[in-house]
C-alpha cells in the first residue's frame, strides 16, 4: 500500500534538522508500525451496533459548521441560486443499474429521520437531527455488481490548497441502517454551510466520514488508483480510513 | 559494614514490561496533550456545552495565553494558550511543543501515536498481570486488608514521625495501596473513558460512555486520570531517586537488588 505524506514537507525539513531521531520518526517504516494500530481497532470494534439516538430536546439548533468553506464557484452559486433544482446526484462505477437522481426524487424515496451526536476527530460533539434517504436504498437502486467493495463519495468542496474532498465506506458500513444521504437537518432542508443539497452521515464514524456536498456516487472495487490512494481527503493527510475510533 | 544481601528481585517479564510501560507513558501523555490541543477544552457533559465547561485553554487576540479552570482565569502566556509551537516560534495553542508528539500541531500524527501505544500499554499490562499470576508475585503487590491497619505507620514512616516501618513482605503497604490502584482501578478506567469517546464503541456499549456522563464528560475523566496517573509517576521517581536509585534501576534492568535496611525479607 502506497504510504502517504504524514507531515507536510516544510515540516518535515524542519524536524529533520533536529537530527537522525527526527528524521527515523518520520520515516515510512516507522509510520507503518504506527498505522498497524488501524486494523486492530477496526477488527476490535468494526461497524456493529446503532448510535444512540437522542431526543428533541437535546438537539443544537445551531448546529456546529465545520471542514472546509462552502463551496464558491460558479457552478455551485447556480445549484444554490436554483433552489438545487438542477442537482442531480450520480450513482456509478460498479453497478449495474448507474443512477441520476434529483432532489425530487430522493424525497419521493422512504425518509429515516434520527437524532444522532456527531464527534468530531477533534474531540467536540454536537446533536443533531438528520432526515433523508437510507444509503442502502440508493445502492439498492443502482444494484452494486459482485467485484464492488467500497462507496467513493465526490464532494464539490475544495481544500485550500484546492484538492477535492472525497470520502469512502466500505459495502457493509455503507449499508449500515443509520447511513444517510441527508436532505434535511434540524426539520429544514440543510443549508449551504452544512453541506446542501446532500450530505453524507455516518453516526457510528468520526465526523470527516460524513463527507458534505456529495455530488457522485462510486462503487469501486477499490480505491488504491483514487486521488492518494487511501480512501479520503482526510485519510490521504495520514488519518485513518477506519473512523469508528 | 558488611555488606547487605543481593537478592533476585523483579522477573524478565516485570523488567520487560516496566521498561514498555514507561516508554508507553510518556508516548500517551506528549500524544494526548496534542490530541487535547485540537479541541482544548473540557466539558461536563454528554455533547460540547460551553455552559458546563471545566477547563479551557485559549488566547486573545493580543497573544495573551488564558487558562480558565471552574470559571477561574489565569494568564499563562508562554506555557499554556500562547505558546511553542513546536518549530522555533510562538502560536496560539493549548500545550506547547516540547510537551506534545509531535511538536507542531499535527492531530493525525498525534491520534496514530496515541492509538499504537494505547495498544502497547494494554498488551504490557495483560503481560504483567497473566505472568504475574502465572509466578504467583502479583499477589505481594495486591493490598490485602491485613495492609489496611499498616497505612497509617508506614505514612509516619515517610514522614519521618515513626523510627521503623511496620513489617512487611516484598512491597510495603502503600507501595501495595499505589500499585493496586493503578493497576486496577486508574488503568481500566483511563481504557474504558478513551474508549468512550469512540463513536463506533458508543453504539456498542453506550450504557459504559453513560457512566463516565457522556462522550465529553469521558474526556475530562479521561485528562483527569491521566494528571492522577503523573501524580503517581512523579512520587514514583522522588522515592526511586531517594531511596538509592542505582540500586533501584539495577535492580529494574538486571533484577537484582540489594537489601536495605527496612526492606522486607520475604522476597
């Protein structure tokens, strides 16, 4: 597996002048047995069980906005100016049946409403209330084929060094039943800064699984070849690609 | 002077595991604070609650760093809020860089140095404890509640108010109270709260986050043990440094120790 970048460059000439020791730290042998951490606590906890889900009285009405700004370009300032009229959210990839879906549509599909906390890798937390399409429904629609393995999510925000965010679930997280492709958050259809017209929410990860803006839909087989190769935008920073943890 | 006995005093495993259990400490505590420093401050609740809030470390926008405990503020520029950034300079950040791993702000670094020595301590301490039961000698550092009425003197002990020390085997009674806290008490709770704040173990035990006070309220407990847990590491280096520390570390990298004076016979 191709390791990634843990520390950006600058810093790491920086550390580097402070020696050897500096420099065998950031070396990618070390970081690999650091990372075998990952894959103990994904086959220790896995995704097994359902996030709690609270009651009205515990939601933050303003909930908090996070990640990167909401997206700026033309683009975008037309979706939002239409009313995300002329959205559509793509299904593709490894499926059978490749998916155009508007607004409309996904509201016309079953609704699961919970109230569910978000904990941020940074150690904050909030609730809120998030209501849209089962992920599972959607992939049912598309009828992911026998080679696929993990759901790629394309956003349209940018990082600022202009790298798109992207998220990924593997089929049995993805499938999980508090998965959702949020239309609604708090009882109103989400907002620009939370991510309109469609945001992921994934209650038993951290939250930078829960990817905002998702414009496509991908089911691979994997994602070794996708951007840095580690799943995510955050994952490919040196984060791990299992969030539940 | 005669000499004093040599006797063969801590195991392979309790030499190995002491060592991992330091070297484990140290990168739990540096990777924790810069782990802490990317959402520096600590509520009394299930959510984040600026109303229950019991620590906090921030800046102003003139570079004045500002601790705020219980609602008491104090200025900390330099040393806590404002302060090393781990790369020559000064920042706005909660604990500075010579405390953190890695020095400079770096949240992913610091979790995945967190995550792995999380496990090194856990399999250290399941070593100490199977072999320790295995050997038979965890049972000489298990307070018992014969120990119980000897606190108190070996306190005045330490405290010089009592010539000798009330009889003792391997382990004196508070050195048997300090151990068997942190083993069993200070080490599952500080495992379970850092588990706490793990949403996908939410889901699966949530009843546990529950009686920590929520994902949070577990944070706090989480930093509060940890400052237990140094408080137990500082007295440990005062009475080793004290109490002849070549013989002390001898003894931790060989296994063989010199008696002393009042040490028990019953190794």
């Amino acid at each position: 597996m191709k390791r990634r970048l843990f520390i950006a460059s600058s810093l790491s000439a920086a550390l580097a002048g402070c020696g050897a020791i500096g420099t065998r730290l950031n070396d990618s042998r070390f970081h690999d047995v650091l990372n075998s951490a990952e894959a103990l606590n994904h086959a220790l906890l896995g995704t097994r069980g359902l996030a709690k889900e609270y009651a009205e009285s515990d939601i933050d009405w303003n909930f908090r906005v996070n990640g990167f700004d909401t997206p700026m370009d033309s683009a975008y300032a037309t979706l939002m100016n239409g009313n995300y009229r002329a959205y559509h959210l793509i299904v593709d990839g490894a499926v059978e049946r490749p998916q155009r879906l508007a607004l409309a549509q996904l509201r016309s599909m079953p609704l699961q409403t919970n109230i569910t906390r978000h904990d941020c890798v940074e150690g904050w937390s909030a609730i809120g209330k998030f209501r849209g399409v089962q992920l599972r429904d959607v992939l049912d629609l598309a009828q992911p084929r026998t080679q696929a393995r993990y759901v790629i999510f394309h956003c349209m925000d940018r990082s600022p060094e202009g790298l798109p965010y992207y998220e990924s679930l593997n089929l049995h997280q993805a499938r999980h039943p508090q998965a959702l492709l949020v239309l609604d958050l708090n009882d109103r259809p989400i907002d620009a800064d939370h991510g309109a017209p469609l945001r992921l929410r994934v209650p038993t990860q951290l939250g930078y699984k829960s990817a905002k803006w998702v414009a496509r839909i991908e089911v691979v087989a994997s994602f070794a070849t996708i951007f840095s190769g580690n799943g995510g935008y955050w994952e490919d920073q040196g984060y791990e690609w299992y969030a539940g943890i | 002077m005669a000499q004093r006995p040599t006797v063969y005093r801590h195991s392979i495993a309790t030499r190995l595991t002491h060592w991992a259990f330091f070297l484990a400490f140290l990168a739990l505590i540096s990777s924790g604070l810069q782990i802490f420093n990317a959402a520096p401050y600590l509520d009394a609740s299930d959510k984040s609650n600026p109303a229950h809030r019991v620590l906090s470390i921030d800046s102003t926008d003139s570079h004045q760093g500002i601790t705020t405990i219980f609602g008491h503020r104090f200025t900390t520029t330099g040393f806590l809020g404002y302060t090393d950034d781990g790369m020559g300079g000064k920042t706005d950040r909660a604990f500075p860089g010579w405390l953190t791993i890695p020095s400079y702000q770096a949240l992913a670094d610091g979790r995945r140095w967190h995550l792995f020595f999380a496990w090194i301590m856990v399999i250290s301490g399941l070593l100490y404890v199977i072999v320790g039961i295995l050997r038979g000698d965890l049972r000489e550092l298990i307070l018992k509640r014969a120990d119980i009425p000897k606190l108190l003197p070996m306190q005045l002990y330490y405290l010089r108010l009592r010539k000798d020390p009330p009889p003792h085997g391997k382990y004196n009674p508070l050195q048997k109270l300090a151990y068997t806290t942190v083993l069993f008490v200070l080490a599952p709770l500080m495992i379970l709260t850092g588990l706490a704040l793990s949403p996908s173990f939410d889901a699966q035990f949530h009843p546990i986050t529950v009686v920590f006070g929520g994902r949070q309220f577990a944070r706090l407990w989480h930093f509060v043990l940890m400052l237990l847990l140094i408080g137990f590491f500082v007295t440990h280096l005062v009475l080793v440094t004290t109490t002849g520390v070549i013989n002390h570390l001898r003894s931790m990298i060989t296994g063989w120790y010199r008696l002393g004076a009042h040490d028990g016979t019953g190794i």
